[in-house]
C-alpha cells in the first residue's frame, strides 16, 4: 500500500494517490513480461513500505523535505515525507526517468 502512515498503520497518500497509481503502472509493465517479475516488484514495495514505516529516518534526506528509499531489486525510488507522526508517501518513481516529477505533490 501507497500513502501515510503511524507505526505500521500510519502511511497516507491523499484520495486515488498518484503514487499508488504510478506503482499499479510499474507493476503491471511487469507483468506484460513476467508474471514473476510483477510478485517481486510488489514483494519488494512492500518490504519497502514495511521498512519506511518502521524507521523514516533511517534513508537519506533527498529534495524539498522528503527522503527517498530505493529498491534493491528494481530501478524505482519511493519519495516520502514525515508529517507530526506519520509518512506520506510522495511518489513511487522511475529512478532513472522524470526526476523531481512529483514536486507539485508536495503542497496541497
């Protein structure tokens, strides 16, 4: 799941987030190649989710007040910010496409 987050239940994306939208896009271009693929690269967002939600402040500081996490496995980054107690998440993007895409995101 893509969004805010406390604890493990504290991650939030505001309404049809853009950033789930962007991760159902990458995984179903997986899965026009490989079935397989597509299971790894939702396993892995979510170990990511899972990993982010447990410790924001563990990955880097990236651009305009948000940290950035990037997948082992896949070319992808999920772009996410702490707001009071819990994380939102900015974008699941292409780490090799469109940097900074996302930015309007960031104010309502």
């Amino acid at each position: 799941m893509i969004g805010s987050v406390t604890g493990h239940d504290a991650l939030s994306t505001p309404g049809q987030s853009k950033s789930s939208i962007a991760a159902r896009a990458a995984r179903l271009w997986y899965a026009e190649r490989s079935s397989a693929a597509a299971l790894r690269f939702m396993r892995e967002l979510d170990h990511a989710i899972a990993q982010i939600t447990e410790s924001p402040h563990r990955w880097p500081e990236h651009l305009h007040g948000t940290r950035r996490y990037r997948l082992d496995r896949f070319p992808y980054l999920i772009v996410y910010r702490e707001q009071n107690d819990r994380v939102q998440v900015i974008a699941c993007q292409h780490g090799h496409r469109r940097p900074g895409y996302w930015r309007d995101r960031l104010h309502p």
